[in-house]
C-alpha cells in the first residue's frame, strides 16, 4: 500500500505513472475478489416456463445457472408409457440458447408406482421414496432415460442442432426429503438408499455426471424426528445420512434450503450443517443453496417470510453479503434465488418470493441481485 507524506516532489509524469499503478492494483484486488466466487455461483429458480426473451433479461443480469424440476409424475403418467419430456425440452432449450447453466432436481413418483398420501392443501405424497418394487425400477429408468436425453451423448442434443451444446452434468436427486411435503414419513436411511441407486445409474450412464444431495430444508416447523415428529432439522437428517456405510462416495456436494424469518439466521443454520460435515470427515465437500428467499407480499402475521417489496430487497441484500463474505470458510459453491417469478399456487410465499413481479415487472429485489451478479438489470 502506497502512503504519501508531505510533499514528495513528484512531477506530472511520475504522479501519472503512480496514478497508474494504483488502478491495477485496485484492478487486481477486484479481479481476485470476483475470482473467489465458483463458477456459476449466481443461480434461480423460475416457477413457470419462462420465454426465450425473460431468460435474455434474467442472463443479462447476472444469472448464469437455473434450478429446473424434472418429474418422473409428469414425464411418465401411465405405467409403460413412453417418457414424455415436452415439458423439459422447452425451458432445457431457452436455457441454452441464451447461455444459462441448468440444475435439475429429479423428483415425483407417478401415483401407479407407489401410493400418494394427502398431507394438507390438496397435496399428495407418496408414501415411501422410490427404493421397492415396481417404484425402484420405475425410477432407476427414468433416470437413465433423462441422462441419455440431456447428458453428455443425450438426444435431445442431436435432435436440435440448432440450440448450443450445453449438456446437464450436474443433478440434484429429490427435493427436501426432511420435509414432510415431499415424502409422508422422511427417513435419512431411505433417503440413503434412493441417492445410491440413483448415483450409480447415473454416473454408469454419463462418467462426467455429478451428484448433489436434494436441498434440505434447514428448520422445518416441528423438525423433530428425534421426538416422532416428521420433520427433521437438515443437521439431524444430514448426520443420519452419514452414518449409512459408503454414502460420501455417492454425492459431490451437500444442498441446504437456509429458509427463515431474517438473514441473520443463515449462519447458524449453515454452521450446523458444515458442523456435522466436518465430524463425518466430509469438510472438503462444497454447500449448494439451491433455494433462499423471501416474499414482497405485505407483512402478515400468519407469514414471517412476507417482507413487502422494500423488506424483500433488504433480506436478498443481506443474505448475499453474508454468503459471498463466508463463500471460502463455508465452501458455498452456488447460491439460487427462490424465484424469478411469482406463482401464487406452489406454497404459502410463493405468490412474491419473485425478483420479477406481474408482467414479468422487476421489483426492488431484481436490482439488488443485479448488483451482486455484476450484470445490467
């Protein structure tokens, strides 16, 4: 660092040359401080199939990778039938050719492979992950079919020379499997099973696939299962999970959903899991937050993730500024947005959680994500 004192005698051509210096060294500390960010580090999540157009924008600032669902449910509806991937192939294309990086996260089980249970608001669960029987194998070949549809020889590729070659390398197996929402009773020993079958059918059918444990969720309401309840707190379900014989060699990176009334929260909910990551001798290993937000709608007492427009922005900034701050110690490898857009029918905050309003409007949230991605809003 260079100090001066009193006159130095400098002329107009040192002080230039000087002046110079300076701005690479600034230069050079900024260049460093972006480089400390993984690849694709700045990620979200549409709630809806957005257009060609809506993916230009979301790119432009700042988003280079989105968390995308494959459903098993809705790729194959009936036993037998043909996989059906119309749903996928649009938005897998609108990524693309705009440059965006895909996550999937495959998940669902069609209501002929396992029974559905009902657990509130019209929503059904199936009663055991995908592990028995018929729901087994059901499953092991949906996952080699949407490999060898967007993998690295994937057919979708060769069936649309058209779109840039930007095969899906990375895939997320089920989604919350501590939560109660995604699965009737979770259980981390099951969980184990379902993430080493699926590892193993896919890394055989792509050696450059990687795999990302599903998202947990950090602190469900009555996560307790240590008490009967459902729920389990992602520490808890992450530490059962380990103590499964050989289950590290099966993923590439741990998922957290860090959901909660304020920023400030993230910390101990991260600290808990990388806790536990550490015991198991697993520190090395990379945290994926493949969802966090808040919503834009009016703060309401029955809703403690509403911050209204305003506050929304608030948290994002925060949030953000804590976790590109702990990126190294806590080894945050992406960070995704929960959502681009809002759609009221998905969960209790949905209806805001978007960085993008009605008519795809950008609220205050957008720009400040914009400032942390470095694009142009």
């Amino acid at each position: 660092m260079f100090r001066a004192r009193g006159n130095t005698g400098l002329g107009v051509r040192p002080r230039a040359v000087l002046a110079g210096l300076l701005a690479l060294v600034l230069l050079a500390c900024t260049a460093s401080a972006a480089q400390a960010l993984s690849a694709k580090f700045w990620g979200a999540v549409p709630q809806s199939s957005l257009t060609v157009e809506q993916y230009q924008r979301v790119h432009a600032g700042g988003v280079e990778t989105i968390r995308l669902p494959i459903n098993w449910a809705t790729a194959q509806p009936s036993e037998g039938a043909p996989f059906d991937w119309s749903a996928t192939d649009s938005q897998v294309s609108e990524a693309a050719r705009t440059g965006i990086d895909v996550l999937p996260f495959l998940a669902g089980v069609p209501a002929w492979a396992e029974t559905l249970l009902p657990v509130g608001g019209g929503v059904l669960v199936p009663a055991h992950l995908p592990v028995r029987g018929k729901a087994r194998a059901g499953w092991l070949a949906f996952c080699q079919a949407v490999v060898a549809r967007y993998g690295s020889n994937g057919s979708f590729w060769a069936e649309h020379p058209d779109v840039p070659f930007r095969p899906l390398h990375n895939w997320q197996i089920w989604n919350e499997p501590n939560f109660k929402f995604f699965v009737h009773k979770p259980n981390p020993t099951e969980y184990a099973q379902l993430l080493k079958i699926s590892s193993n059918t896919i890394k055989a059918a792509d050696a450059k696939a990687k795999i990302i444990l599903a998202g947990l969720f950090a602190w469900p309401k009555g996560g307790n299962a240590k008490r009967g309840n459902h729920n389990w707190f992602a520490s808890d379900f992450l530490e059962g999970l380990y103590k499964v014989r050989g289950i590290a060699a099966k993923f590439d990176g741990v998922a957290l959903h860090p959901y909660s009334t304020k920023y400030q929260l993230l910390t101990p909910q991260i600290e808990e899991v990388r806790a536990v990551m550490k015991k198991r001798h697993d520190a090395g290993t990379g945290i994926w937050i493949t969802e966090l937000g808040w919503s834009s709608e009016p703060r309401t007492p029955g809703n403690s993730f509403a911050k209204g427009p305003a506050g929304q922005a608030q948290q994002l900034r925060g949030a953000f500024s804590l976790l590109r701050k702990n990126q190294r110690k806590w080894r945050i490898q992406r960070v995704y947005w929960f959502s681009i857009d809002d759609y009221g029918a998905a969960c209790n905050f949905c209806d805001g959680s978007g960085l993008f309003g009605a008519g795809f409007t950008p609220k205050k949230s957008w720009f400040e994500y914009v400032k942390f991605a470095g694009g142009t809003p």
